[in-house]
C-alpha cells in the first residue's frame, strides 16, 4: 500500500502500541491528556474554564469471489442550484466484491479500504483455512486480501489514532455455530497499521491488549490528543439494551487516568435504545453525545455532562432507529461552528425500549430532520426540523469533498437488526429498501436542501450496509445482511460493491502536488496547483473519511482551510487547533468552484504517539477482566 510513514516511524508504531503488552512503551505516562508537542497547536484545555463550553472564553480563537456484469446506470442533471460539481452525469456502477461482509469499513490509503465482518462462515479463507471475517479490498484491481483476525469483530466500532494505526474495539462472544476459529470479541481491541506492501494484517494480544469491559455495539471518538474515547455498547448479545446488559460508561485507549472505565449517568438515562451513541468532537474539546432521544455535551477532562434539548416528540435516534447522522463541514464562512445533522430513524412515535414482538418490519420511519448549531444561540433555538423527500432508516450520511450530504442505503419501513419482529422478511426486522440516493445541501434555503435525481441502485442495502468516500471522490457502497449466518434468504448476504461517481468526476478537475507528509497546526504550506481554465473560487479542506458501521461515520469530519492563491502556488493554512481537527490522518482536496481535486492523505500532527501512561495500563490490567 502506498503513503506509509517512514520506516523507524513504523517502528515506533510497534514499539509503542503493538508491543503495548510488554508495557516497555517509549511514550511516558502524563498527567495531562495533551501532548507535549508543538504540533499540536495551542489548544490546552488546562487554561480554560471548561465548565461550560460554550462559555465565549473557551472559543477556539482563544486557544489554539464471483465475477459481477460491470454495468453501470447513468443518470444527466442539468444546472441546478447545487453548483457545478453537481452538474451533469452521475453513473453507479459495480465494482467487484468485498470478499466479506462489509459490516464495518475505513479508507486506509490511496488505493485500499479495511472490511470487518462478524466472524461468519464467508467464502473468502484466512490463513489457516477457515473463513475469513476481515479483508482488504484493493479500489484499482476490485480485489480483495483475507485478513487474519483472531477475536470476533460483530457490531465492533473504530478509529484512528494520532500515529496512522486504526484501532477496532469490542465486538461478539465465540459464535462456532457460524465460524469456530474466532475467540471472544467482546472486550477485543485490534489493531491495524498501513504497509506499502500486501503484508501488514491486524495485531491482536487479547489477554493484555484490551478493553477493560464487554462492549457490543459501542462507538468512538477521536480526541484532541490523538487517543479514543470508547462510549457505551452492551456486556452481552440481544436486539437492544437493558438494564441487565447495559455498559453505560467510557473509558480511553490508549488507557489514561487510573486506566478504568467511568459511569456515564447520560448513557444510562437513554436506555434502552442508546446504543452506537452518536459522538463527535467538538471545537473546544468536548464532546457532543446522543443516545435514543437525548444528547448532551460532555467534558471528558472532568467527567461532567451538560445536556442539551432533547429531540422533539421523543424521537429515538440510535439503535435500533438507527438514524443516519453527520457532522456539518466546519467552514470558514461558518467560523468552523459545529453543527449536528440527523435524519430519519423510525417514527418518534414508535417505541423501540419496549417488547420487540410488539414491533413489525411494517413499522412507519421517519422523514424528519433534526439539525442544530452547538453554539449557545443554536442551543436555545433548540432542534430545527426539516423533512426528508422520503422516510428512511439504517442510511449513510456521507460528506463529500465540497461540503454536501450524500444520503445512500437503508430501508422505509422496519427497524435495525434481525429476528426479532414477528413478521420478519427473511430474517429482516425491515422492509421496503431505499434504492435511490438523496443529496443534502446544508448552505441552501430551508425547503431547497434535498435533491434526489440520482441513479437508483437495484441491490438493497439494509442492515449491515455501509459506504465511504473514497480518496478519488467517489462513494464506496457495499454490505446488506439481516441474517445470523451467510444466507442466500430473501434480503441475502450482499458482497457486491457499488462506487457511485458524481457528476464532478467527469469534470475537468484540479490537481496538486508538494503535498508535505505531515502539517503542523496553524503553519502554512505552499502546494503546486493546476486549476482549470475560468476558475473563479479556489478552495481547499481536509477530511477524515471515518469508520462506517451501522449508519454511524466515527470521526468523519470535513474542515475547510484558508488559502492564497499565487499563480500555481496554493498557500494553504493547517487548522489552528486540535479541537478544529484532531490529530491524525486527513485526506486533503483542492476544489476549484467547488469540483474536488482527487484528495491525497497527510498526517495532522508529526506522527505522534497518543499519550500512554504506564501506571494506567498496568491498573487497567490488574483491576480489570476484560470480557
């Protein structure tokens, strides 16, 4: 694969994570969450009343395997108010298979894309001869690699951390009904670091490399010092959370503190359906959770929750509504102001924490569109709604380069997971798939956001489905399987991938080089440019293209950077803080009047370590079990 750090940074990797077991890291313990690099802007929460947030104080200008017919479904748009890059032809067409189920999925480089699954009895085989529930998936050739998992990676979530290594957390007990070579997941962290050759496949050590508890459908968020906050999940299997089986706490990896997990009195307030919690990291350093119908901002230093106003008429937005969700590119136009976007799920009327024999795959999803501004103006405006031209639930909120919403995969009617309802479809608690994608323009008038003169696919995408930008610009859509096992049902496994092409993709397109390896905060870079001839506006943004799984894009996240044009010089300024863009992998785009350049990855930060603190690990490992 190509884009790896140099190789003594590699080496750092394993020394300092995958080696993490041995507890001979060369990153010192610190008693501060930040770390102590200048790459990391100025941010330093230390400094700054955070008690409250959106105190003016705290604002961030303060601180710093068959073969598929390769036919494609191409649909024209003529000029329209989403601008040129959405002008034109738009074509979806298939591209291969994933090998295994594409459950959960994460660019890792120019050219591939990570795929986890349940450990299922999948066609494509690991190494030692049973079927594989990992693999990598090679954009060029359509081809995909086994990848050699040893714990069961069901409903896990993930993230990146500062140094380029991608961590999957939790996951599923021993399922040898289905596939007998994967162990325990539920407490499972592995961990993945790009190669520049076929080689690089996931560590796993889970008798020392773990999480402190069982966690089955958490999610996670990067923070502005490189680690991962991990919220939430179950200790145990079901179709939704209970007392019994709640997990209502966080806890970080690296480990940080006295190295334990912490109760979260939010997380238990939205049981039953407050799994996948909803999270991104904000400006200042908090960070803003929801869960079944409320949400809250949360200040991970001093474990303190501010809540904030509920989602009108009691709308359930996490699992099993599963409502797809984003945060809105962050701007300069918008002085980079977070901006939550929810959409669909099921009916605010439906009750998903009660007896799911009482549910139907019938059961009505919602239209409804839930954004708002977390400023203390957008606060008290509350949640402003919108409507959808169509009901919709387990989608994929996508964001692409020049600041839309791509809105792909789900289903009508139904609620996520299988077997549960009585009147399943196959296994499926939903029906009715959404086949037609819809395009969401946040910066339009209310009533004009929403286009949907798209190519409609004729694969369903339902549960278990996912998609991605991928760095070229275009979306990979892959996965659907309501069912226990592979199945060829009624709703079956689906392993075809999709790649849907926007109409910029057929534009003449900017392009650029002098990309540096790594951009330090708030420093300008000089890139070489070439921008097609009448180009009025020349912008740039860096993206983190996230982890998808289950309608949640951890750490998805598109910024916008401010820039010089000089002739081909392309004077670009990295994001002032930490908080702006956390540090880690970006992919970077030139868009020239909004048609994206192909984006190009750069490390935010010089490649550091998240901070590791030793006496954490070793009380996490001796206080806790793990699984």
């Amino acid at each position: 694969m190509v884009g790896a750090p140099p190789r003594r940074l590699r080496r750092s990797l394993l020394s300092s994570l995958l080696l993490i077991s041995t507890l001979s890291l060369s990153v010192a313990a610190s008693s501060s969450p930040l770390i102590e690099d200048d790459s990391l802007g100025v941010f330093d929460l230390s400094n700054s009343d955070f008690d409250d947030p959106l105190d003016p104080r705290n604002s961030f200008d303060e601180v710093a395997p068959f073969q598929l017919d390769e036919s494609s479904v191409w649909h024209h748009h003529g000029k329209r108010a989403l601008g040129k890059s959405w002008t034109g032809t738009t074509k979806l067409a298939q591209a291969g298979t994933s090998g295994v189920g594409a459950m959960q999925v994460s660019v890792v480089d120019d050219d591939h894309i990570i795929i986890y699954d349940k450990a299922e009895n999948n066609a494509l085989k690991a190494k030692n001869g049973k079927s594989a529930w990992g693999a990598i998936y090679t954009i060029s050739t359509k081809k995909v690699r086994a990848l050699n998992l040893e714990t069961n990676s069901f409903c896990a979530g993930g993230g990146w951390l500062s140094n380029g290594t991608m961590v999957s957390a939790g996951g599923n007990p021993v399922q040898s009904y289905m596939n007998d070579a994967a162990g325990n997941g539920l407490a499972a962290i592995r961990l993945f670091t790009p190669c520049d050759n076929d080689k690089c496949d996931v560590y796993e050590n889970p008798s020392r490399v773990r999480l402190t508890s069982a966690r089955w459908y958490p999610s996670t968020v990067r923070l502005h010092d490189g680690s991962l906050m991990i919220l939430g999940g179950m200790i145990a299997g079901g179709f939704n959370n209970a007392e019994a089986t709640d997990n209502p706490t966080f806890e970080f990896y690296p480990p940080k503190g006295n190295g334990l997990q912490f109760y979260s009195k939010f997380l238990h307030d939205a049981l039953n359906s407050n799994l996948f919690p909803i999270t991104f990291l904000l400006p200042d350093g908090t960070i803003f959770v929801a869960a079944n119908h409320i949400a809250m901002i949360y200040n991970w230093k001093k474990n303190t929750e501010k809540r904030l106003p509920s989602f009108p008429n009691g709308a359930t937005v996490t699992y099993p509504a599963s409502a797809p969700n984003t945060l809105l590119p962050l701007t300069i136009a918008n002085n980079w102001t977070p901006e939550v976007f929810i959409c669909g799920g099921t009916s605010p009327s439906v009750n998903l924490d009660g007896n799911p024999s009482k549910l139907s795959s019938k059961t009505n999803t919602s239209k409804n569109c839930y954004r708002m501004a977390i400023t203390t103006a957008g606060i008290k405006n509350g949640w402003i709604v919108e409507a959808m031209p169509e009901a919709r639930m387990m989608g994929d909120m996508v964001l692409t380069p020049d600041g839309k919403v791509f809105l792909v995969n789900g289903a009508r009617s139904g609620i996520a997971g299988y077997g549960n309802v009585p009147d399943t479809i196959g296994a499926s608690n939903s029906r009715n798939p959404t086949f037609r994608p819809t395009l969401y323009d946040p910066l339009l008038a209310k009533g004009k956001r929403f286009s949907t003169n798209f190519p409609s696919s004729k694969i369903e995408r339902l549960y278990h489905s996912s998609a991605t930008l991928i760095p070229d610009g275009r979306i990979f859509i892959s996965g659907s399987n309501p069912n226990d096992a592979v199945s060829t049902t009624t709703y079956k496994t689906r392993y075809e991938v999709e790649m849907f092409s926007p109409p910029y993709m057929a534009l003449t397109r900017p392009t650029f080089s002098a990309l540096p390896k790594y951009m330090l905060y708030n420093h300008y870079y000089t890139l070489t440019v070439n921008i097609p001839s009448g180009t009025k506006k020349v912008t740039a943004v860096i993206m983190d293209l996230g982890y998808s799984t289950h309608g949640i894009h951890m750490n998805n996240r598109n910024v916008e950077l401010k820039v010089t044009l000089s002739g081909k010089k392309l004077k670009v300024l990295a994001p002032r803080t930490n908080g702006i863009y956390a540090p880690g992998y970006a992919w970077l785009y030139v868009l020239a009047d909004g048609v994206p350049s192909k984006g190009q990855r750069v490390m935010i930060g010089k490649f550091q370590q998240p901070p590791v603190s030793q006496s954490a690990i070793k009380n996490m490992l001796a206080k806790s079990k793990g699984a």
